[in-house]
C-alpha cells in the first residue's frame, strides 16, 4: 500500500464526473452482485468506466480505499485514546519508549499541555489499563485514559 | 460478540479493501471457496449487525484539499451531552465525536474532530459548533496535531478510535 498522500491534488486532477463518483460512493454501496451497476447508470457511465475512474483516483491518492468499513469494537477489539503531559526535554525519548509498543496504533503530538495523544489498541479490555500502566512506569509520567462513554453517529462528507 | 469463521474469513479478506471488479462480491467468494450469494448474505447480515458500517470509498480529504484539522473538545453540561452530541456529531465537518470521561484538569467531556481548508476556516466552523452549545457549553478548547508520531496500518475502521 502507498503511504496517505497529504497534500493536495492539483485542481484539474479530477473532472466533475470524478467528483460526482466521490461523492456519491461516500454513502455506500448496495449489498448486490454489480454493486456499481446502478451508479453507473446514473452517472451515464459503463460500468468498466466507471471501475477504471476509481481505479485512478485510487492511483493519484484522492481516494484511499474501496471497501467494506468495519467497526472494530463491534468485532470484539479494545480501543482507548490516552494523553500524556511530556517535558520538551524529554519529548523524543518518551515517544521512543511509548511507540515501542505494538498496542500503541497511532500517536499525534498536539497543541497542549497534554502533548502525546495515542491510541491503544487490544484484543482485550484488560490489556489497555495494562499497557497503560506499563508506559507509565517506563516513563515516569502519568497516562491519562480517554475510553469512549458514547459514540454519535457521523455525517461527515467530503465535497470534492 | 461472537463472529462466525466465515464471517471472519471474510473480513480478513476484505478488511484492505474489495477488488475492483463489476462482480467483487463474487472473487472474494473465489478466495473463500464459497458461492457468491454467500458472502452477499453474510455482508449484508454484518451490515446489519453493526460490525459493516457501509460498502464504500474512502476519499482521502488531505488531496482533496482539507489539510487542517483541529481535535476540538467541550465542556458540556452532562444532562444535555447526548443530545447535542448527536447535533455536532451530524455536522458534515465533523468526522468523529465522542463523549468521554473528564480528568483533572480536563474538564471536557465532549470530543469532535473538525476537518477545514485552513486553520482559519477550523476556527470559523469550531464557532459554529460554540453556537449550537449555547449555554450549554462551559468551556472548549481545542489541539492541533504538529506531529504524527506513529501510525500503523490499522484499517478496520475510520479512525474513529
């Protein structure tokens, strides 16, 4: 897989029927043998056309993947954001220390007080105030624990 | 829960993506050795049971040019939380909002990940979200990434960790 391209794309890399097709397929796909028969239609395309357009947002980097999202909690995972509160001083060290360990997935150092926000991620419950304790030790710094208490249901669109 | 092993074979064949192919359902069925009404059934059964959120694409907002993204967080009056979390939550620059526990120092309750063109245009839509709290919110704040330290290749959701 290509690293995520994070800058932007020149302005005429994608024509209308390109950004017609993101930004329908952003609402999902029908459960169905052709399942982009029916938009295909709409958009007054072949199929193949239209699998070849993706295809090519896909190359470019506008589109990362095509595909099923699945909820990882839902398939049993344990997740939590945690925040930690590093010295400048010591900033690199301890994101040496805490990215060290797989159950970290990804970490951002942030505008704050609290600068080193990371995601664990574990098969099981346990292991998260485990891993977390961990770190601490290792590092001589508190972790903070930020489970989700309740999660909205998202509306969010990209309009290309 | 408890998933079928069919039901993980076929997430673990698709959790990097569908082919593209006019019959995808019907080459990961290829892959599985089963018949592609199968693993329709059993799509649409996950879809239904939570696990799939949708069948779709996944645009990648950087390219499209919304290159600045601000972690905004509130303070919320907890009796009202739910119901105006589900508010900021549905706003279309919105691409994650949870409500999670308060820390010392940490009086905020309320989490949404704005996405804009410019830190100038994060600023105007956090004021947008400030006006739909109202009175309801306490005090906000909100922390820019400077960083990405680590990431991996965990693709089974949306980042919405």
């Amino acid at each position: 897989m290509t690293p995520l391209r994070r800058t932007p794309l020149a302005p005429d890399a994608l024509d209308t029927t390109d950004r017609a097709i993101i930004n329908r397929m952003q609402d999902g796909l029908p459960l169905v043998s052709h399942p982009f028969a029916a938009l295909a239609k709409d958009l007054g395309l072949e199929e193949d056309a239209l699998i070849a357009r993706i295809q090519a947002m896909r190359e470019i980097g506008a589109i990362t993947r095509f595909g099923p999202f699945y909820d990882a909690e839902a398939m049993g995972g344990a997740f939590c954001l945690c925040a930690m509160a590093v010295p400048a001083t010591r900033f690199d060290a301890v994101m040496t220390l805490v990215n060290a360990h797989p159950e970290v997935a990804h970490n951002y150092e942030r505008t704050h007080r609290l600068n080193m926000w990371f995601v664990l991620a574990c098969e099981k419950a346990a292991q998260i105030k485990q891993t977390a304790d961990r770190i601490e030790r290792e590092t001589g710094l508190p972790v903070l624990l930020f489970p989700k208490e309740h999660e909205f249901f998202i509306g969010f669109r990209v309009t290309a | 829960m408890t998933i079928p092993d069919l039901d993980r074979r076929i997430i673990a064949a698709t959790t990097g993506g569908l082919p593209l192919t006019p019959a995808p359902f019907a080459e990961v069925a290829s892959w599985l050795g089963v018949p592609e009404g199968t693993v329709i059934d059993r799509m649409a059964a996950m879809q239904g049971a939570g696990v799939i959120r949708r069948v779709a694409i996944a645009p990648n907002h950087y390219a499209l040019g919304l290159t600045a993204n601000g972690m905004s967080v509130w303070d919320i009056d907890d009796a009202r939380a739910i119901d105006l979390g589900a508010q900021v939550g549905a706003l279309s620059f919105v691409s994650h909002c949870y409500l999670r526990p308060r820390a010392d120092g940490w009086p905020y309750n309320l989490f949404a990940m704005i996405h804009g063109h410019n830190r100038d245009e994060v600023e105007t839509l956090r004021a947008q979200i400030a006006t739909l709290l109202g009175p309801s919110c306490r005090a906000s704040d909100i922390l820019y990434s400077t960083r990405i330290l680590k990431k991996t290749g965990l693709r089974l959701t949306e980042g919405g960790l």
